[in-house]
C-alpha cells in the first residue's frame, strides 16, 4: 500500500515538474512543491500545492511555499557559488519546515554544478498513527 502511494507520488510530482524541465530564461532558481497529506495534516486534502517561488542570493531570505494552521513549508538558497563579481548563482536550496508544537525539520537539496541544473528534495514526514506528508520540491522555470 505504502509502494502505490509513493509510486502515485512521484508519478504526480513528474507530471508536474516535466513541463519545466527544460529552461530557456535562466538560473532555475524558482521552487514549487506538491504535498500529499496522508492523514499527516487533520482537515486537509491529499493534495497540496505549493506557492511558486524564487530563492534570493540572501541565504538570510526565507521564502514561503505553503501554510496551513498546522505547518509552514520555506524555503531559502543554501548555497550561493560567486564566479563572477556580478554573476553569483544558487547551487542548493534548503526546506524548511515548522510544526505546530512539534520539531522544525531542515532538508538540504543536493548541489548542482551550474545554474541550469535542477535541484530537487523529496522526504516523508510520518506520525506515531502511521499518517505520513510526503513532500517533493523541484527548481522550475
């Protein structure tokens, strides 16, 4: 049961991300994630999508994704390569995500090597009652 949710999971978030995944404007450094509440969030829908966003240089500069009265999903450059004085670009992104009375989970998106590369995160989130979030974030155009 947990493999077809997943497998429907990451069926959507392709489905969703493949218009995008070839940029003609670059950096990529916009964000979006889709959400799939398995129980995880009382009162919400199975799936959740996220604000579109673009990450600033300013790894000081949180961006809103998505918040309910439960959870807030940011997200923020991790790290910013310099090569050029006036060329810096974002080589990963970090989540961040807060919980009402609960943990702030930080997830770090694996470095690329240039800025036309995609950066991706994708985790699950799950509760003692075997309810799960799985969350799945990807560089856009």
């Amino acid at each position: 049961m947990l493999l077809k949710k997943i497998n429907t999971f990451i069926v959507l978030s392709l489905l969703l991300f493949s218009s995008h995944s070839f940029s003609k404007s670059f950096p990529l450094n916009k964000i979006g994630c889709t959400l799939i509440n398995e129980g995880y969030l009382n009162n919400d829908s199975n799936i959740l999508k996220s604000n579109l966003v673009e990450l600033s240089t300013n790894i000081n500069k949180d961006a809103l994704l998505y918040k309910n009265n439960q959870i807030a999903v940011m997200a923020k450059a991790a790290t910013v390569v310099q090569t050029a004085p006036q060329k810096p670009w974002i080589s990963s992104f970090e989540l961040i995500v807060s919980q009402k009375n609960k943990d702030t989970v930080r997830v770090r998106s694996s470095p690329r090597i240039n800025d036309s590369e995609k950066m991706n995160i994708y985790f699950v989130i799950s509760s003692e009652e075997s309810s799960e979030l799985l969350i799945s974030c990807s560089a856009r155009e």
